[in-house]
C-alpha cells in the first residue's frame, strides 16, 4: 500500500478513540506491575501449597482443591503476560489435571506436588520464559506425569 493510501486509511480508520499515547501509558502501567510479579507469584504458591494440604484432609479437601484450581488458574492466566511462559505451561498442566481427576487420587495430589515444586524452583531462581532446556525438560516430566494418571481414569 502506498503511503497517501496508508495516511487515508490511519485516518478514516475509528480504532475506539486509542491513540497511541493511550497504548503506551497501557504498555507502561503492564511494565510497572511487572515490578511485582515475583511478590504475586510467591505468594500464589505459597497459597497454593497450603490448599494442597487441605486437600489431602477430607474434612477440607473440597475447599482445599478449589482454592489449588483457582490459584493455578490465576498464575496461569498472568505468568505470561509478564514473560514467565515456564510458570503459565506448569499451571497450565497443573489445571488440567485437577480438572479431568476432579483433584482425586493419591497419584492427582502427588503430580499437583510435583507441579508445585516446579513452581517454586521459578520463583527461588526468578525463572523467565520458556526455562530453557532444563525447564523444558521438567515441564516434559510433569506433562508426562499428568498423561499417565488421565490415562489410569
């Protein structure tokens, strides 16, 4: 396209009243709370091992799985968005499994475990991205974990 008919097009073009300035004030606000990240995500799977252990007492466990499943949905819908793509796959697994066994099972509550303490391998050494090939490796592991047990319902 040329550059008269990209300039008519940029200007007949309503985007909802975002201009660019909007976008990077936006862009910004993300950056900022990147900042804390590390304190959310802390937090989460500390918060998450703690329902764990609720989950393992019957007296608790319904609450206790519920809380697991929401706060793995929450660092899996967030990690990403602040550049942690290893911690969205692990909560990513870690949901489908307490999903498709319903959290039951000695083996479920183990793998949840598992997939706990790769969460708290990225937060302990601020793990970004994909973890390389060791956090590729270990995601692989817990993956392949969580296709056995779905595989013994």
């Amino acid at each position: 396209m040329g550059e008269q008919a990209s300039r008519i097009v940029a200007e007949d073009v309503d985007v909802g009243g975002v201009d660019a300035e909007m976008i990077r004030r936006a862009e910004a606000a993300v950056a900022a709370l990147g900042d804390n990240f590390m304190q959310w995500i802390a937090a989460d799977v500390e918060t998450a091992w703690r329902a764990l252990g609720e989950a393992k007492a019957p007296a608790t466990a319904v609450s206790g799985l519920a809380t697991l499943y929401t706060t793995a949905h929450n660092i899996k819908g967030y990690s990403g968005t602040f550049g942690y793509g290893l911690a969205t796959d692990i909560a990513a697994s870690l949901c489908l499994l307490l999903k498709r066994t319903e959290g039951g099972g000695e083996a479920a509550l183990e793998a949840a475990a598992s997939h706990l303490k790769g969460l708290d391998l990225i937060v302990q050494h601020d793990i970004a991205g994909s973890g390389g090939d060791s956090g590729q490796a270990l995601l692989a592991k817990l993956e392949a974990g969580v296709a056995r047990i779905l595989d013994e319902d």
